[in-house]
C-alpha cells in the first residue's frame, strides 16, 4: 500500500511538471511559477494578493511548503505590486528582499499581500519598493520588504505582459512526452532524477528539483545547484526566490539541527547566470540564544550573485 501511496504521489509530482510545462507555453510568467501554480488572485494599484497551495511537489518532508517556494511566493507579490504601477511587460530585477519569520508554520495554503510603497525619489531609474505579509491559516507566517529596479530586457528578448493567472482559470491540458520541446525535456528529465532520487534515498522532492542538497564544512556549509529552464525567471536567469531559498537552506545547513531560521535578508549583486550556482555559508555569530549566518552565492566564471545574511534562533529542548 505503501507502495502504491509513492507511485500515485510520484505520478502526481510528474503531471503537475507537464502542466506547468503547458502553462509555460503562454508568454509573460516562468517555468517555476507555473509550476507551483501560484494564483494571483488580486492585483491592483491599491496591493496584491497572491496564493499557493500546498502539494507533495512543493512541500518539505515535514510538510510545510519548501522555503524556495515560500522565498518565491513573497517575491512574486512584492514584484506584482510594483509592476502595475508600471507597464505589464515591464522586466523587473529584484535588487533585495528582507524577510523575518514568526514561526508559524508554513502549512495550508499561503497568502501573500504585497503593498506598493512608492519609488525611491532620489535614483536615476526606477527603482520600486514595497512591502509584504505572507499568511497561512495558522496566522502570520512572514513579514517584509523588497525593492525592484525597473530594467530593459536583455539583447534579442521580447517581454510580454504577465498573464496573472487565477487558480479557478480553466486548466491546461497535461502535455504528451512526444510532443515536449528540447528545454521542456530538459525539465522534465530534471523531475524524474529528483524523482528517483526521492524514492532511493528519501527526502523532499522539490529540494532535489530545484537543487538543494546543501553539506555541512567545517565553519559553514557550501551547495551547489544546477542552473536550467526549471528555475529561470523570464529572461532566462535563476529565478530570485528560488536563490534566496538556496541561501536559507545552505545556511541551515551550517548549524546543528536544533537552530531555527527567523529571518532571511538577500542583496541581489549580478544576474544568476552559469551552468550552476554555488553556495557558501559561514558562521558569523553562534551564541547560546541567537546566530548569524553569512551566504554568498556565485555563478559564471565565479562572479557573485547574491549576498544574504540569515538570523537563527535556538529551539527549546523538547522541540529538538
């Protein structure tokens, strides 16, 4: 029975990749996305609200939605708020995202209100801030901020507006195999390792999807995540939350088992390009109460990518 449990969860992670796959053939959104089928179910000048299901492809072993899709769906609804202050097919770059954590787990469906805030007054772009609650039915699960600089697309690349899809859309019909193009294959193979592996050696899914398998070093903890279509944001780049949540985990990693994460700050330097990005987490603070994490993440030809700095917290003994 067991047996038959994995097999239905397995094929249900698999045909939730080929609908996101089908969605993704629309212009305007990103593989990732579309996949976690996140619902933007109110955007306005006034805020946005987005949302997200839980599901066995984007949950951890102990069932809360993974802390990639989390970082992403905050992103997204800080990004959604600025974006309709400014033309739909604008390309925004997340420049930082600061979010503290109230231990509230992150179980149920997730709701993401975004809040415009204003553009800085004193840059030469434009250069979008906002803010973001995220909740679940337990209460408040997150709070924070972001800003976004409005940029031109890369050279040879056309933005389309983004479609804003609602969860009770009509949904897409699954894809055939056959019928898959050379990067949805790619995909699709990257889903069926992560399956594998899963069934071998245990674990979350959508860790092994997106490619976090962080190990612990001698003074941090170091990761490397393979680059592709799966989590590239619309200009073909790794997507923003999905390296913010690359971060947390590595610098997880970098502490003993009882040390909780409370807050996540990211400082997005250059674009996530390469074949792979690779994490390095060290140490900066391991008191009694509290500790401080440093990460860097680097991409082609070891350029930077990302800085982010993690807050961690003690757990109580009969909680270790």
């Amino acid at each position: 029975m067991a047996a038959m449990r994995a097999t239905g969860a397995n094929q249900a992670i698999r045909d939730q990749v080929l609908r996101g796959l089908a969605l993704n053939r629309e212009p305007g959104f990103h593989f990732a996305g579309n996949f976690l089928d996140v619902s933007y179910d109110r955007v306005t000048r006034d805020g946005s609200r987005l949302s997200l299901e839980p599901g066995p492809h984007c949950t951890d072993a102990d069932g809360q939605i993974d802390l990639g899709s989390f970082a992403m769906l905050a992103d997204l609804a800080l990004s959604a708020s600025v974006r309709v202050h400014l033309e739909r097919s604008q390309r925004l770059a997340t420049v930082g995202m600061h979010l503290e954590l109230t231990g509230v787990p992150r179980v149920g469906r997730l709701e993401a209100a975004g809040e415009f805030h204003g553009f800085f007054r004193e840059g030469s772009g434009q250069l979008g801030q906002a803010r973001v609650v995220v909740s679940s039915a337990g209460g408040e699960v997150a709070f924070g901020s972001g800003s976004f600089m409005a940029l031109r697309p890369p050279a040879g690349v056309t933005m389309h507006p983004a479609p804003n899809r609602r969860r009770d859309d009509p949904p897409p019909a699954i894809l055939a195999e056959a019928g898959l193009k050379r990067d949805e294959l790619k995909v699709l193979r990257q889903a069926e390792a992560a399956l594998a592996r899963v069934v071998v050696g245990g674990g979350s899914f959508v860790h092994r999807f997106w490619g976090y398998a962080p190990r612990r070093v001698k003074g941090g903890a170091t990761a490397t995540m393979k680059n592709g279509p799966h989590i590239g944001n619309r200009v073909g780049h790794a997507q923003g939350g999905i390296q913010l949540g690359l971060a947390a985990v590595t610098a997880a990693a970098a502490l003993p088992a009882n040390w909780a994460l409370t807050g996540l700050s990211g400082w997005y330097v250059s674009p996530g390009e390469g074949t792979s990005l690779r994490a390095r987490s060290e140490i900066v603070h391991h008191g009694r109460l509290t500790a401080v994490v440093r990460t860097q993440l680097t991409g082609k030809d070891g350029r930077r990518v990302l800085e982010a700095v993690t807050t961690h917290a003690g757990r109580p003994a009969h909680e270790r």
